[in-house]
C-alpha cells in the first residue's frame, strides 16, 4: 500500500490524545491516524492484516506458547520451555513484511543463554534441520536456502512460492505449522541426546509429514 506524505489541521488537545494512544500502542503518530481513518472508511491496511494474521498464529498454537508483548505491529514473539536442566526457554519472534508477496516474513529463534553444552546442542539441531530443508525443499531456492545459524540464533526468511498472492489463512496456517513443527522437534532432539539418530530420524518423518499441508509458503 503506497503512502504519500498529506498536511493536516487538527487540534492540539486531539494530537495530545493521539500521542498518548501511539505511545502505548508501541507506534508512531502517523501509523496510528493511519489506522484510525482506514478503520473509519473501512480500508484494509498492512497493519490490519498483520493484527488478523498474528491473532489466528496465537489461536492456532493454543496454550503450548507463552505470548510476549509486541515491540511492534509488525512483530509476534512467543516462547517455549526446554526440557534441558535449568529449564531454558526458546524465543520465536516473527516479522511480517508488508507487501505479504516474495518475501512474506522472518522468523528468528534465540536462546538466551552462556550454557556451553545447550549452545552446542542447539547448534547440532540448527544444521540438521537445514540439512533436512535443504533436502526436501531446497530445489526451490536457486541460491540456497534463506537461512542463518549463529550462536544460540536461527533465523529463517520464508517466500510466496505460487506469485498469486496469500490469503491470511495461508500465512497463519503455514507460519503457525512451522513453528509448532520447529519447537516439537527440537523438543525431541533435546529428550534424546543419548540417542540423537534415533531423534533425527523421527524429526525427518514429522517434517516430510508437514509438507502433506501445502507448500504456499517456504
């Protein structure tokens, strides 16, 4: 949705109002005005549709995930207990992007953590999971996977692979699956440290069973 730049005359007691609100909304003036006029002419924004996705992604994953406050309109976080010890937690944030084509959103995973063996456990499951993208659906990307692992992080770009746009069903649903999907098998990494082939091959199973949802989004 395009944006032009508009002058406008409004009271100073209005404004006042309107910077409060933004401000505890976490948004800036104008986006907020922005959000007030389209609801008021019932046009759909960016931000509505993130709103409607984001709330369909929390429904969908029920009470297994902890929902955290937003640091912005276009930023769901939410985590989810390791069984590892101290009980650490896993952080999943992901940022929708506002064309909702291409490039539909970025998800990041971060432990916050100095636990040396839970960072190099964390790492071992980071690769095996690319590895296991890279194998079923890595002929999608010509110049590799859209993913990066660092220290107790992992972030992950996902695409609009049919170039006829997506519907806010498809977003949450896919987005929502992946992150369920992620954190079930990380879990089962994480309880069979013992054996991690054994967990490795269950992980590659529940995977390929995913991919039976669709591939809208990847």
């Amino acid at each position: 949705m395009k944006r032009s730049v508009y002058s406008l005359v409004l009271a100073d007691e209005i404004i006042d109002e309107i910077d409060k609100k933004a401000y505890q909304l976490n948004t800036s003036r104008s986006n907020l005005i922005n959000q007030i006029l389209a609801e008021k002419v019932e046009v759909m924004t960016p931000e509505m549709r993130m709103k409607d996705i984001f709330s369909q992604i929390e429904e969908l994953m029920g009470g297994k995930f902890q929902l955290l406050n937003q640091t912005s309109d276009a930023v769901m976080s939410v985590k989810s207990p390791l069984k590892f010890k101290y009980r650490p937690t896993i952080r999943y944030s992901f940022e929708l992007f506002r064309s909702f084509q291409g490039c539909v959103g970025r998800l990041k995973v971060v432990f916050r953590t100095q636990n040396k063996e839970l960072i190099e456990n964390c790492g071992e499951f980071f690769s095996c999971w690319l590895k296991i993208e890279e194998k079923y659906i890595g002929k999608y990307f010509k110049s590799g996977l859209p993913a990066a692992i660092s220290e107790g992080k992992f972030v992950r770009d996902f695409y609009e692979i049919t170039n006829g746009g997506l519907t806010d069903d498809e977003i949450s649903l896919w987005v929502g699956n992946y992150i369920q999907l992620f954190d079930k098998c990380i879990q089962i990494f994480f309880d069979n440290l013992e054996n991690k082939g054994k967990a490795l091959v269950k992980i590659e199973k529940l995977y390929r069973e995913n991919l039976k949802y669709g591939t809208q989004v990847l």
